[in-house]
C-alpha cells in the first residue's frame, strides 16, 4: 500500500507540475487579432450541421480578413475562430464554453449548432459576461429568459412552419384543415411544434396525429402508417437532417399519399440532391435562400454567395453557412462601431445593430432575437431529373407558385 | 491508520482544498474530475467486487439530476410552469432559496435513487453475467426516452435549471461551489468505500462474485447483499448527478441525464482502465481518462471517439486487470504479496 501510495503521490505531483504550466492563458485581443470562442459539432448527430456552421464562419473570417480584416481604434485587426468540437452533447458544449472563457481566454463568442446546445452555453457566457452572437439556436425560450449577452440572427423557431399551416388553409378555402405532425424530441423541433400548435388555434384547425420521434432518428414508420390511414390536410415533419431525410425516404418507400408536406432543414440534408424526384413538393422552411434580393459588401448577393461557397467548399451553401457568415459580419460591424474592446461597449454595439447583409436585415429584438427578417418557404421542383428548391412564400420574395395539392404517387412517375 | 496513510490522505485533502484556488481556471473540470471518480468508484462496488456489471448505474445519475432540480424550482415555484415552454415563465431565486433548494435536492437525489436502485434491484439482481448486464443497459436508455416525454420536467425541450443567484457578484464563486460540493461527495464516497474494503460486506460481495452458488451454500443471503450494495451506488451516483445538473444548467433527458452512451460508459471503463476490485484502481483510473480526454481531444478535433476506441482496445488487450492489476502483477512484493523464489522456479522447472 505504502509504495502504490509513493507512487499516487508521484503522479499527482506531476500532474500538479503539468497543470500548473498551462494555467497561462492568452488574451483576447493580441498581435492584431481578435480571437473569438466556438464550440461546433465535428461528430454526434448533429455532426453535419456543425461542419456547415463551422465553413460558414470560416468563409466569413477569411473574407473580412482579406478585405481589411476589423478596424478598431485606427489599427486593422483579423478575425480568428477557436474551435472545439463539443460532440452534439449540451454537456460537453458547457464544459467547452467554461473552458474557452477561462482556459483560452476568449472574450467574444460565437454559437455552437443547434437549440439545445446554445441553451446549454447561454447561462455559461451570460455568467463571464461574454457577448455571444450565435446563428444556429432558434429555440423561442431562449429569448424569453432575459439575457443581456446573446444575440441571434435568426428567426425564431416557433415561426418556421406556422406559414405553412396558413398556406394550406388558404388553399383549403380558408375552412380549417387536418394536421399530422411528427416531431423530434429535442428544443428545436418541439419549438416548432409550439408554433403549429399556434397555428392551428388560429385557423381552428385540428391535429389529428401528434407524434413524438426519437433523438436517433432513423425510422418514422409508425408515423406514416397513421397517416395513410387518417388521411390528413398536411403533415408536418420536423427532426433536423435525419428528420427530413428520413421522412422522404420512408413516404416514397410507403407511397404515402398526403396532400401536403411541410419539413424543416430540407437543404441542410441536400434533399434535393439526395432523393431527386422523390422528394418533389416538400415545402421547406428555411432562413434563407440564395434567391433573395439582399446585399452587402462583402459577400455581395446571395447568389455570389453561393457561388463562391460552392468554389470553396464544393456543395451549394445550406442556410446553416450562411447564417453562421452572417453572424461574423454583425461582429465586424459592432467593434467597429464600438470602436473599442471594452466587452460592455461590443455589447452595447451589438443592442444597437441595425444592417443589411446578403443574408437579411439583422435587428435585435429585446430577447436578443432577429426581428427584422422574416422566414421563406420553398418547394423542391424538378425538371427532368435535375431538382430545386423554389422560393414559394412569402408573396414578396416567390419565384414560383406554389404547387398544391402533391399528386397521388400512383400518378408520379 | 499508520503514520504514512495520515500524510498521504492529509496530503489528498489539502490539495483537494487548495486545486480551486492553485487552477483557478480549472474549476469545472476539476469538479467533472470529482464527479467521475465517485461515479468510478461506485461502479466497481458492482463491476469490481461484486461480479455484476452494471451499465444502469447512469439511471440513478440521471434521476438525481432530474429531482435536485425539480426540487430546487419545486420548493418555491410551480415546476409545470417553470419548464413550460421551455422557461417562457422565468421565476428568480433568492440566494437562500438557491441554497436551500439544491440543499433540500441533493438530499432526495440521494436517497430516491437509492430506494429506486432496491426496488429494481429486487427485481433484477436475479440475473446474472450478460443477462444482467443487457438488462441495466436498457434500464438506462429506457429512462432516458421516457423521461423526454414528460411534460413537467421539460420532456423534448430540457429542463434549465435555476441560475446561480445574481446577487452573488463574483463570477468565481459558482465554480467553487460547485466544486467544493462535488469535492465533499467525493470524500464521503471515499470514506464509505474505504470503509466497506476494510469489512465482512466486501469479503461477501467478493464471495458473490467468485462463486455466487457457494457463498449461497454458506449460508450467506446473496440477494440482500447484492441489493444493498446496489442502493450504496445508487445513493452516490444520485449525488453526482444532482450537482452535475446543477453546474451544467441545462438537462436533456438522453444527453445530459441518463447519458449512458457518454457517462454511462465512461464510468465503466475508467474503472477497469485503474483496475477493477481495487480501491485506488478507479480512483486512478478516472483521474488518467480525465486528463487524456481533456488534454488530448482538442487536439484530435473530430477524431476523438476514433482514439477513444484505440484505448479501449489498448487497455482491454495490454491490461486486461487494469493498471492497478498490470502493476500488481510486475511488482507482486509491493502489494505485500510474498514469493518464494525457491517454490516459483521449481514450478517453472517442472513444466
């Protein structure tokens, strides 16, 4: 005992030694540049949203930064991203931003993906005081809890698909409609269901199925069974990538009949591409798309956007890469206004955006929301067997009409 | 107790006292490190001494969770309306019932899970080897999913747990908290586990793992000991997980509470990396995997669960009895194992 007891100690005493020389963390702002924190995705189940987030703010860094990079107090400084991959688990992304704030020594944060692991970080960077402008957590409660530090450029998830359910009314001649719903057990998806449930209160619509999908996402058949049997007005899908992927797979696979479909992260799950004619009339929520007539200096329109994406990642930019842009840009314009490092000044600044990117208008509501940028919808179209996705609402915005109701799949070829 | 072990644990305690303010920035992972040591040590009062590998001890990690916060808002607000869409409804604590609400809750974190760890015990423990053990398995995932379906503690959209006071105005002092919460748990582990390794109860958890049958025929109740000895770990992992919910401020019902993908096979292996049916073996154990994870995945971004894997394999290929055992077995004599030189050649001579 007495010797493994020498030997604990020994070790406990190097590792005491170890820590002790790493203790020293470097400052936010050094050697012209500004080091912002993130904890992304790499792997888990969210592992493919991550990555887009993770190119979206690359492509963002690299262009402010070649393009002058942050001027500050007369001195140009460049954007510089610290990454950890937080596994797709609101566990470890709180153990992550810890770690960034005290370890690394970050004072300016951007989101990680998805609701739940923002709402994991948010008490986190709300506690240090550290601004955080995140793009990926859409959850409604996290603009309710009052924090100072968090700022989204996002629409809230509650307003993803509520437009849908009053499209299929309005189609049903504004006489209530029947609603399936299926929805993933996570703080984005049920959020969305918040605003269906909104939804069908207002329009006196009915739920008919209101079913509830696992984390793991890979089978809804149960589901869909319902469906072919109750025959519902529409039926609304929600379960990030997998969710929609899945849903597609599994209606053609079924011949799943239903006058409506309404998904989310249709284009984050490249449907399109993936499914081809299969996952033709899905109408998708999305926050943005390339179509859309807004502008700014450094990525120019959203087709320019998408262009220089494709070139540099080799796929066409989900809106998860450009909102994730977006929210470095709302950075460079709030130091710039603040003029200043002073954490308090950047988050002030940041209360005050008021700007127009190739992404959207950016405004901050009191919750720390976007309230200044409305959602679209959009119907994956195909001709021949090439398919895209076409802006279908809002009116403002629509390239094409909205094609309703979805053919039997006894008629589709 | 001799001299040595006084400044060995004398020593344990100071540095344990003193880690908060030496790495000062290393507070969360130094409280993680607490917490998965006695998640470590518990474990192997199943896995290690009594033969029954348990992947359900994350059930009673994740319950305490759940019921140290739903206490903490229960006591003073209504729960339904605090996890209501999602917090929509924010409520503030008092700096007293903060404290007196994760007082009140890590109290019934320990003893319901405990309770829960008998009554299923009793149920179960009547397995043995794998049926056992794929039992606890779905144990673990069954909680998770049913607990994303209750309605009161946040189902799907999570549970965010009461912030800590505002009118505490130094931002350091929720780490301390924490970690001195988590650090007085460890010790109390400690002290209980040391006592039971110096006792007749593990002699009879080791007798139920050598040979259940025999000790059954000895006139020893094997069912009373093996469910106790369940509630021990139960009650102890409930503390854990309850300050775990607490630090981490946010729940989800598969991530974070009944994390059995994470958590749930962290614990496992960190004991049988230190080796199992020790005493300083998880200990150890836990305090290496700690280290390695976190010093080595951020550098591996992306491919850590890959090194994980390749430790895994490591550890259960090079050291099968974990490093407690892979050292006992070089150096026998400093386990105060005594061999006679004369009697091991002559063994070898013979073959």
């Amino acid at each position: 005992m007495n010797k493994i007891a020498k030997l604990f100690i020994t070790f406990i005493s190097a590792v005491t030694l170890a820590l002790a020389s790493i203790t020293s963390s470097f400052a936010k702002v050094e050697d012209g540049m500004i080091v912002l924190g993130s904890a992304i995705s790499l792997t888990g189940k969210y592992s493919s949203n991550g990555v887009h987030t993770q190119n979206g703010y690359n492509m963002a860094v690299d262009r402010i930064n070649k393009m002058g990079g942050v001027k500050v107090g007369g001195k140009s400084y460049k954007f510089e991203i610290i990454y950890y991959d937080d596994e797709s688990n609101p566990k470890r992304a709180a153990q992550l931003a810890e770690r960034l704030i005290k370890q690394d020594g970050v004072h300016y944060m951007l989101g990680p993906y998805s609701s739940g692991l923002t709402k994991a970080i948010a008490p986190v960077t709300e506690k240090y005081k550290i601004p955080m402008v995140e793009a990926n957590g859409a959850s409604r409660s996290l603009f309710t809890k009052g924090y100072k530090y968090l700022f989204a450029v996002l629409s809230p998830a509650n307003q993803y698909l509520e437009v849908a359910i009053d499209l299929a009314v309005e189609k049903n001649g504004g006489k209530p409609v029947k609603i399936a719903q299926a929805f993933e057990q996570d703080a984005f998806s049920q959020d969305v269901r918040l605003g269906i449930l909104d939804a069908a209160k207002r329009t006196g619509s009915k739920i008919i199925i209101d079913d509830k999908l696992p984390k793991e996402l890979n089978d809804m058949a149960a589901t869909l069974a319902k469906v072919k049997a109750t025959k519902p007005d529409v039926l609304v899908v929600s379960g990030h990538t997998k969710g929609a992927l899945t849903a597609i797979r599994q209606i053609s696979e079924m011949k799943v009949d239903v006058p409506m479909l309404a998904m989310t992260h249709c284009d984050a799950a490249k449907l399109s591409k993936q499914h081809g004619k299969k996952s033709e009339y899905a109408l998708c929520a999305s926050q943005w798309h390339k179509n859309l007539s807004y502008k700014d200096k450094f990525f120019g329109s959203g087709k320019k956007y998408d262009k220089d994406f494709k070139k540099e990642f080799g796929y066409a930019p989900p809106y998860q890469s450009a909102e994730s842009s977006a929210a470095l840009l709302v950075f460079k314009d709030a130091f710039e206004r603040a003029d200043s490092f002073d954490r308090d000044k950047v988050r002030d600044a940041l209360k005050a955006t008021e700007m127009q990117t190739f992404y959207g208008n950016i405004k901050f509501g009191p919750g720390g929301q976007n309230v200044a940028k409305p959602m679209i919808l959009f119907q994956v179209r195909c001709k021949g067997d090439t398919c895209e996705n076409k802006v279908v609402a809002p009116t403002k915005w629509a390239s094409d009409k909205f094609f309703h109701p979805i053919p039997k799949w006894s008629e589709r070829g | 107790m001799k001299q040595k072990d006084l400044i060995l644990y004398s020593g344990l305690i100071i540095l344990g006292l003193a880690a908060p303010y030496l790495f000062s920035a290393f507070k969360v992972q130094l409280t993680y490190l607490c917490v998965l040591i006695v998640l470590a040590m518990t474990w192997n009062l199943q896995g290690g001494e009594m033969g029954y590998n348990s992947f359900g001890n994350i059930l009673f990690y994740g319950l305490g969770m759940y019921l140290t916060a739903s206490v903490q808002v229960g006591m003073f607000f209504p729960l339904a309306e605090w996890t209501e869409s999602g917090g929509e409804k924010t409520f503030v604590h008092t700096t007293a019932q903060y404290f007196q609400g994760i007082g009140v809750g890590l109290l019934v974190a320990a003893i319901i899970p405990a309770l829960v760890a008998g009554a299923i015990g009793y149920a179960i423990l009547g397995l043995r080897g794998h049926y056992f053990a794929i039992c606890t398995l779905g144990l673990g995932i069954a909680a998770g999913e049913i607990a994303g379906g209750i309605e009161i503690i946040g189902a799907g959209q999570g549970f965010t747990t009461p912030p800590f006071p505002a009118e505490i105005v130094d931002p350091e002092a929720r780490g301390k908290f924490f970690y001195f919460t988590s650090f007085i748990v460890l010790v109390l582990a400690f002290i209980f586990v040391k006592y039971i390794y110096g006792s007749r109860f593990r002699l009879i958890l080791n007798a139920i793992r050598d040979n259940e049958d025999k000790a059954e025929a000895m006139g020893i109740q094997t069912m009373k000991y093996k469910i106790v000895g369940w509630m021990v770990s139960a009650f102890f992992c409930g503390l854990a997980g309850g300050i775990m919910g607490g630090l981490i401020g946010y729940i989800d019902s598969t991530d974070v509470a009944f994390d059995g993908r994470e958590m749930g096979v962290f614990m496992v292996l960190m004991a049988i990396l230190g080796g199992k049916g020790t005493l300083w073996g998880p200990i150890i154990g836990a305090t290496l995997f700690h280290f390695f994870k976190e010093g080595l995945w951020t550098f591996i971004l992306g491919w850590q669960y890959v090194a994980l894997g390749v430790l895994i394999v490591v550890i259960v290929i090079y050291f099968p009895e974990g490093l407690m055992g892979w050292l006992r077995e070089k150096y026998p004599e400093r386990f105060g194992e005594v061999i006679d030189e004369k009697d091991r050649k002559s063994q070898v001579e013979l073959k």
